[in-house]
C-alpha cells in the first residue's frame, strides 16, 4: 500500500523548503508537481524527454499518477535515467484522485516542468507539444 502524508499541500510546501535549504548547501533541489487525469502517451513522452534531456541533473523521481481509461493508479520511479513504472492499488472509492510527482535534482526549473506536467492532462490542450 502507497502512504501519503495527510495533507497533500503541506508536503508540497516542505519539499519546497528543502529545495532552498539544499540549494544552499548541496546545490539539490526537490519539486512537486501536481496535475489531474492524464493522457498516458503524453506522459509517456514528458518523462522519456525529461530523462533524456536533462537525466544526468536528476538523481530520483516518485509519482503516483491518475490515467485516464485506468481503475489503478500508476506508480512510478526513476534513479538517474532508468524509469521503472507499474499498475498501483485501485483508487479508493473516497480518494481525491490526482497526478503528483516528487522529483530531488540540480538545476531544476520548477515552473517548465510544472507546466510541461499539466500539459498531459486529459483537459489540455493535445496540440500542444510536450516541450
């Protein structure tokens, strides 16, 4: 079973202090980004062009993804570039569904990959390229 701190924002807002406190002193950074439904091929391609433009400045990523046409979460991880990824639990029947995903690198740029993420939602624009 996947845990989850109780409130979701407020672990979002202490990875955010984390990235200042190891900016500071280990150059690390720690982002959370946030989306809703996602199509799972656009997904697919975020996070292949993410490990292959910029895999070497990030050392791990964990997300729990909603997909759409998908009962199951999607889990995921990656060390460096080497992506493993699976079916997860079904989505509890009271759970807020969403797409979350904790990425720990150096020079990340929050507010692209963010908006790049929430390109794959299902409501986004598909013309848009995943760039």
């Amino acid at each position: 079973s996947l845990l989850r701190p109780p409130d979701e924002r407020s672990r979002c807002a202490t990875a955010g202090a984390f990235a200042s406190a190891g900016a500071q002193r280990h150059s690390l950074q720690t982002v959370c980004v946030r989306a809703r439904e996602l199509r799972l091929e656009a997904f697919n391609r975020w996070v292949a062009q993410l490990l292959q433009e910029h895999g070497e400045h990030l050392l791990r990523m964990k997300g729990i993804l909603w997909v759409e046409g998908y009962s199951d979460k999607f889990v995921f991880h990656t060390v460096h570039m080497l992506f493993e990824g699976s079916a997860g639990d079904a989505w509890g029947s009271h759970e807020v569904r969403s797409s979350r995903v904790v990425i720990i690198g150096r020079r990340i740029n929050a507010l692209d990959l963010t908006r790049t993420f929430q390109l794959c939602e299902v409501l986004a624009d598909p013309s848009h390229n995943i760039t």
